[in-house]
C-alpha cells in the first residue's frame, strides 16, 4: 500500500488529518507508528479541534517535512533553512489547491464547539472536505519528500 493509501486509511479508522498524514508519511525507521499517531493527534481538527489553527493535514505534512529535513544538531542550519524552504512550498501549494492552510477556512465551519462539530460530521464535512484536504497532503508530500 502506498503513503497516500496508508493516509487515507487511517484517516477512515476515525484518526484525525494530522495523524493520518503524519503517521502514513514518517521516517519508520525513526518512530513507530503508536508514536506517530500519539505525537500527532493534538494538531487535528484546527489544532486541539480549535477548528481556528492550521488544518490537520497541513500539521500532520509539516511534522513529515521537518522529520524528513529537520535539523538535528547545533551546525545543522542548513538543515533548518531546507526545511523552512520545503515547508513553505508545500504550504504554498496546499493553499493553491484547498484556498487556504486553516482549517475553518477549508471546512467553512468553525468545528471549535460541540455544536458545529456535530453539524460538521452531519455535514459529512469529514467524509468529504477533511478527506480531500488528506489527499491532497499526501500528493504534495509525494513530490516533496
């Protein structure tokens, strides 16, 4: 099964955006996939199910991207700049295709209360805006990392 698969996968088990994406699109050899979606989960849903804060699935890549380029030492400014320059290309590109990187502006709901995240799931917000939004993640993440 392919990464996006992999996304698309978890993200129907009722994981949220930023765990689908992050999880599918980690270095396996550098965490495991229980931490994966544990470190991962607080970034659904707008950050906290905020629904005011980046979409999940802009999370879930941003975190892939850093793993994949990130620094990880004092000398490792290029690492740090490689990464902000890959980020920004994906934030870009997301942007272009879903309008925006938050998350109430992609869902047009703020699913920050109880109320509105159950008009949301009545919506189908879930199934329909949420799940794109993973997919098209993971196919700028194909072409980045």
């Amino acid at each position: 099964m392919n990464r996006k698969d992999k996304a698309i996968t978890y993200f129907k088990q009722s994981f949220n955006c930023s765990q689908a994406v992050f999880t599918a699109f980690r270095q396996e050899d550098a965490i495991d996939e229980k931490a994966a979606l544990r470190l991962s989960t607080v970034f659904g849903a707008g950050v906290a199910c905020t629904g005011t804060g980046l979409c999940g699935a802009v999370s879930g890549a941003l975190m892939a991207i850093s793993m994949k380029y990130g620094r990880q030492d004092v000398c490792g400014v290029d690492a740090k700049l490689k990464t902000y320059e890959m980020a920004k290309i994906f934030m870009d590109d997301f942007k272009t295709a879903q309008g925006s990187c938050i998350c109430e502006d992609i869902i047009k709901i703020n699913i920050g209360t109880q109320e509105n995240l159950k008009k949301a799931a009545d919506m189908k917000i879930f199934e329909t805006k949420c799940l794109e939004a993973v997919k098209i993640s993971a196919d700028l993440l194909e072409k980045i990392l």
